[in-house]
C-alpha cells in the first residue's frame, strides 16, 4: 500500500490495507462466525528451539510498522470479530487450535490464508479448507494434493526437505519441489525414507544415491525443521465455543470513531453489516 497517515502523523497503510481486505471479505462471503488470529510477537517458542528461524525478519518490526500491529487489532475489535493471540505461539498455531476444537464441536472452518505451512489443516472431508482471498482460491484436501504433490499430512515432512526460505528453514541439499513430493509418495513420512539408495528403486527421482546421502548427513536438521513446521494444535486457554465466533456485524460508535482518528472516514460506508 502506498504511505498513509492519520492526522496526529501515525503511518497507516498497512492497517489500511488490512481494514479494506476485511471489509471486502466480510462484504462478498457473509461469514456466519469468524475470528481474526495474530502472531503474539516476532519471537516464540520455534525461535528459541531453532534460533536462525525467521532470522531475515529480525526481532523487532520496522519503526513505521510496529505501530500498525494494534491498530491491526482495533481496526478487527471494532469490526466486531473476536480477537485470539498467544504469547509464546504463532497465528499458525492459534488458528490450528481454534479448527480443531470447531471439528470437535461438529463444525468446520475455512482459514483465510495463502500460507503453505496452513495446508496441512485441510482435511480430507473438507471440512477444513483454506481460502486465499487474493486469487479467490479454495484448496481442499485434493487441492493440496495437486499443488504440492503430497497431502496436508505430510505437509511438515514437504517442508523438511525442501526448506521454506520465507520462513528461513533450510531443506535438504538437493531436494526440489518433484523430489521432496516423490520421495514421500513412495514412503509417507520423513521417518520411514530408508538412507540405502537401493531401497529407492522406482522412486521417480534422479540421483537418488546423492539424496539418500544428503538425507542421511542432514536427518536431524530435516527432523528438527519438521517440528518448526507442524502447527500446534492445543495451544493451551484458545478453547472456545462457536456460538462466541458468531459475527453479528461492526459496533458502528467504535468503528466510526476510529475510522474518523485515521482519517478512514468514507471506508466506514463500506461496512456491510452494523451491530444493532
């Protein structure tokens, strides 16, 4: 987004553009609950267990960023859709916990994310699925499949092998998209690929003897960035009934009073539903 800023100088864009994307999703899909997760921090417990972990993000935002992460928060407060973080735990985490305890409940959920490590909370009966708002793109269970060429199971073991430089976790010398997927077609887990190029025979791969060495000499990095890359699911005080999700629309005298502070004054006409 372009620079922004509010009348007393406070920069905004970021939180512009996160105000105006919520408001276009909560215009076109009508959710009937929803709950809006952030990270805590820029550190948590991953960062302690593997220190190079989103080492390039550093860890403390940018001066004119850092602001913008309560407004952030506000901006969802006031458009009436409940707030979860936890100190310690990611967004990832958060999000995780809240669909399983929705699943356990009967319900679903759709995650509004691109995020590739989200993946693996697509379930097979679909009732988990993920949305990315951007390409206005489901992907389900046979989605993941088809993009990534193994399923959201095995998504933390993908990622092992073939690292995820957005996250700064390295993979495995060798591994690219087709052979990370290949590999785990023909073995299912990290765990079970054999470290004897021999037992490789008719995995669709070149250089196995080469991979099998490059796994056997990086198994405990692999193992260990496997661990970063799997969502916790129990993140402990998410526990949280549906009925507590259910959108009832924007507090119009918070939203208002906020949109005036930014100087947002005509996106508050954008509001699609106002808590009555």
């Amino acid at each position: 987004m372009p620079e922004r800023y509010a009348p007393d100088g406070t920069p905004t864009n970021a939180a512009y553009g996160f105000a105006d994307t919520l408001i276009r999703y909560l215009g076109r899909d009508a959710p009937s609950h929803l709950a809006c997760c952030f990270d805590h921090s820029m550190t948590s417990f991953r960062t302690e267990l593997f220190p190079s972990y989103k080492e390039s993000r550093g860890t403390e935002p940018p001066p004119d960023l850092a602001p913008q992460f309560a407004l952030c928060r506000e901006v969802a407060t006031a458009l009436g859709i409940p707030v979860f973080e936890k100190e310690n735990y990611e967004a990832d985490d958060v999000i995780a916990t809240l669909c399983d305890g929705l699943l356990a409940r009967g319900a679903g959920a759709v995650v509004v994310s691109a995020d590739k490590d989200l993946a693996q909370l697509a379930t097979e009966d679909g009732r988990v699925s993920l949305y990315d708002l951007q390409r206005d793109r489901v992907l389900d269970a046979k989605g993941v499949v088809e993009r990534f060429g193994v399923t959201p199971g095995q998504i933390p073991d993908y990622l092992a092998l073939l690292g995820d430089t957005i996250d700064d976790l390295p993979g495995v010398p060798g591994f690219g998209r087709k052979a990370a997927a290949a590999v785990l077609q023909a073995f299912e887990t990290l765990d079970r690929v054999p470290l004897d190029p021999e037992a490789w025979a008719g995995v669709p791969v070149r250089g196995a003897k080469r991979l099998a060495a490059a796994l056997a000499e990086h198994r405990e990095q692999a193992l260990r960035v496997r661990e970063l890359a799997t969502v916790v699911r129990d993140v402990p005080g998410v526990a949280v009934p549906a009925s507590e999700l259910a959108w009832k629309g924007a507090d119009p005298d918070r939203f208002e009073a906020l949109a005036r502070r930014l100087g947002w004054g005509p996106m508050a006409t954008r509001v699609p539903r106002w808590r009555t």
